[in-house]
C-alpha cells in the first residue's frame, strides 16, 4: 500500500510551486519546469488541470522532484 493519494493535477501542479519549482517556458499543455535550488533537472509537466493522478503516477514525479505526500 502506498501513502500517496489520488489527487488532481492541479493541486500536485501548485504543490511543485511551493516547493521550488518554476515555470520556465509553456508550448501546449507541456510546462517545463526548473527548480530554483539546481537540485534536479528540468521537468515536464504534461498534465491538465483537472485530471486524476494515481498514487503510481505520483511515485514516478516525487522520484523527479523530490515531492513528498505531506507536500500536498
């Protein structure tokens, strides 16, 4: 059992901002994403706002960014 909730993307997208993460350029729906620290390399953020993200899904980003459940 996992202790990552499903959540929507936009509240794991807003979670990523407040842990350091920034938007550096937008083509479509794909975000890319940079952390302030240089602490992980850029990331794509290719979800819509008001999609299901499964605690997999939510496994393979915090491996990326470092995003933690209690970060939601």
């Amino acid at each position: 059992m996992t202790q990552w909730p499903s959540t929507r993307a936009r509240r794991v997208y807003r979670a990523l901002l407040k842990i350091g993460w920034v938007p550096l350029s937008q083509t479509g729906s794909h975000i890319k994403l940079r952390h302030r620290g240089s602490k992980y390399p850029d990331y794509i953020w290719a979800f819509h706002d008001k999609e299901e993200i499964g605690p997999h899904m939510l496994v393979r980003i915090a491996k990326h960014t470092g995003l933690q459940p209690s970060d939601l």
